[in-house]
C-alpha cells in the first residue's frame, strides 16, 4: 500500500474511479469537474498494484468567520473501489489530510456525509442544517409590481463581479460562517450549474439586480441559495414558474428562505483541524471579560491536546489563546466542536462522556458568541 498526495499532473487518473463509485454523475459534470475544480485541489490516494484504490479530495475554499477571513477545505469524493474496501485505506486518508492541514494553520474543514456514522469516528459532527422546501408553481393573480417589472435571464461568466457585490452587500453580514463570494466563486458556480443542464438566474429591475438563485434540471427542476431582497417574493415565485415552463410538478429548493421551508436537514459536518486558530476567531460581547482554561483532547491531531487559557477583557471582542498549565475542565474536541457551534447547550455538555467542567468553566465559555449563523452550501 502507498499512500501520497498526488501531483497537480496526476489529478486525472482519479476519475476512473470516480465514474465506478458515483455512477449517478454525469459526464458533463465530470468533465466540468476535472478541468475546473482539479486545477488548485489536493488529492490524496492509496495505490496498489501501482493504481488507485482508494481517494480523499480537499477542495480549496475561503471561509469568512465572524467577519475574518480564512482558508479551509471541503472534503469529497472519498471513495475507494470496492475489492479494496474494509482495509482501513479511507482512515488512512482522513488522517494524513488532517495532519497536513494542520500544518497549513486551518482552523476547521467540512464535508456533506454518505451517512454521519462513517465520520463520526474522526470527531466530524454536524454544524449545518439546511433549510429544505418546495415549490408548485402555477399562475397567480394579483401580482406585485416587482414581480411584473422583474426580468428574469441567465447569468454569464460577465456578472459574476455583481452576483459577488450583491451578496456582500445585502447578505453576506446575515452570517457568521459562509464561504467567501467574490467573483471567481460565482464564476465557478455558473459553470457548475451549466454542467447539470441549468445555471444561475439573475432578477433585475430596470438593470438593477435583485436577487438570484442557482438551478438544475439533472433530475428535474432543482434550485439552490435563492437570495432576493424584501418584496420580491412573488418576482422569485415567477421565475419558478418560467423555469418549469408551464410543466406540473414541484421543485426542491434547497437552502431556501423560512417561508418556504418544509423541513430543516442536517447536512454540513466539521471538523476543527487547528484548534489555536479556530479559538482565536471566536467573539464575545465587549461588555464582558472572559478568563477560564481547560484541557482539550484530540486523538487523531494531537498537536491540539493542550491546556489552553482563554481571556477577553472588557471592552474588546477578540479571544485570546495561549499554553497554560492549570486546567478547569477536560472537553474532547469532538464535543467542543458542536457546543462553540451552537448545537449543543453547556447543560448538555456536562452530560457527555469524558467531559469534565467546573461551574465557573461553564459560566465562562456560555460568554462566548456560538456560531449558530452557518451558511455552507457547497456542492463539491
């Protein structure tokens, strides 16, 4: 068995293996794949018999945390050809990938599991529920002037320096952990989109865009992360309506606003990589101070099993971490990373095995902002 991280002129040689695990991807989305997203990612593998067994791809991505800006990668397409299965090979991957992003000062990676229970095991839990709806689109009377002034059209690589200004202006503060979106991500995006028959549509009154979504027609309709601003509810409603073309049936809509969400599905698992960096990025009110420490214990990076201090004086939001060697508490980093989440309570954290928290450790990490705000929607 050899394991490595393949060289950028090597990437190709995984997509044999791709087609034979992920036979629902179509050619046209792999080739997309495989030109676009293979040209700045990192893919590591395990050979045999001097070819690919087994596969881990970490997909370079800029993650904006509490206002900060930092590199991260999403992990796919794990994968090994099934005579090779049960060998331990996609541990093997796990663990080498995280211990090099370690290196490279990443304060956490995601993935969207097959099933959570294959990723539990490396301390990954969910972060990220995604707001799920459908939509049966059919004419309304009535409608808004927005919605009759709207018109709807498809973006070009051209908009994507507004899709980005967009955001940024009108949504980009309504989260705490999102993806960066500047121009070369919707450009991605569109490309994306066109690989599954369909693309970006862009909302614009008089010129002036005012909202847009991503879609597919893979498997029938399908839209993702509709944004538009107040008012123009019945202009998105419409361009549902043309995107069917008349035709009966529901589409989904995933990440899709409040009012039209049918069901909330837990989809994004993390994992924090860099734990100095990852604390470091945390806020808290700046009418409060924070002073506690504890001992964390990470079994697969143990470079972060360290007593840690963490203090904020008042009148400052930032944490501050260093070394200590007095410990209030032992918390795994699994458990630490859905109570700084905001998945579980500090009553809850208690409770979980292993865990050991002072009275005043608790009161002190309740001081800290959680990230409940998380918008990652990322397909590969």
């Amino acid at each position: 068995m050899v394991l490595r991280k393949l060289n950028p002129d090597e990437h190709g040689r995984t997509r044999r293996l791709w087609e034979e695990v992920f036979t629902e991807d179509t050619r046209a989305f792999l080739d997309y794949y495989y030109y676009i997203k293979t040209r700045d990612n990192q893919i590591y593998v395990v050979e045999e018999g001097g070819d690919i067994r087994s596969m881990l791809h970490l997909n370079p991505y800029t993650v904006r945390m509490e206002g900060k800006e930092f590199p991260s990668a999403y992990i796919v397409a794990v994968a090994t050809e099934e005579a090779y299965r049960k060998r331990g090979y996609m541990g093997a991957l796990l663990k080498k990938s995280l211990q090099d992003m370690y290196k490279q000062k990443i304060p956490f990676t995601f993935l969207m599991p097959a099933a959570e229970a294959i990723y539990t095991p490396y301390d990954f839990r969910y972060i990220y529920s995604q707001n799920v709806g459908e939509l049966l689109p059919q004419k309304k009377s009535g409608e808004s002037r927005e919605a009759k002034r709207t018109v709807f059209s498809d973006a070009g690589l051209w908009d994507a320096g507004e899709m980005a200004e967009f955001f940024n202006a009108h949504f980009a503060e309504h989260f705490q952990v999102c993806t960066l979106r500047d121009s070369a991500y919707y450009q991605t995006m569109i490309l994306e989109q066109s690989s599954e028959r369909g693309g970006v549509r862009l909302m614009r009154e008089d010129g002036v865009l005012k909202g847009f979504y991503a879609y597919a027609r893979e498997d029938g309709a399908e839209m993702r992360e509709p944004i538009f601003l107040p008012g123009y509810g019945d202009a998105f409603y419409q361009s549902a309506c043309e995107l069917t073309g008349g035709a009966e049936g529901r589409i989904k809509v995933h990440a899709c606003p409040e009012e039209y969400r049918t069901e909330e599905k837990p989809l994004i698992m993390a994992r924090i990589v860099c734990l100095r960096e990852f604390l470091e990025a945390f806020r808290v009110p700046e009418e409060v101070s924070v002073d506690c420490s504890f001992a964390v214990i990470d079994p697969l990076i143990t470079e972060n099993s360290r007593v840690l201090k963490v203090t904020s004086n008042e009148g400052e939001r930032e944490l501050h971490v260093r070394e200590n060697e007095d410990s209030e508490g032992v918390l795994p980093v699994a458990e630490l990373t859905e109570f700084l989440f905001g998945r579980i309570s500090a009553g809850e954290l208690k409770t979980r095995e292993d865990v050991i928290i002072s009275e005043h450790l608790e009161q002190e990490l309740e001081k800290i902002t959680k990230l409940t705000r998380v918008w990652l929607n990322e397909v590969v």
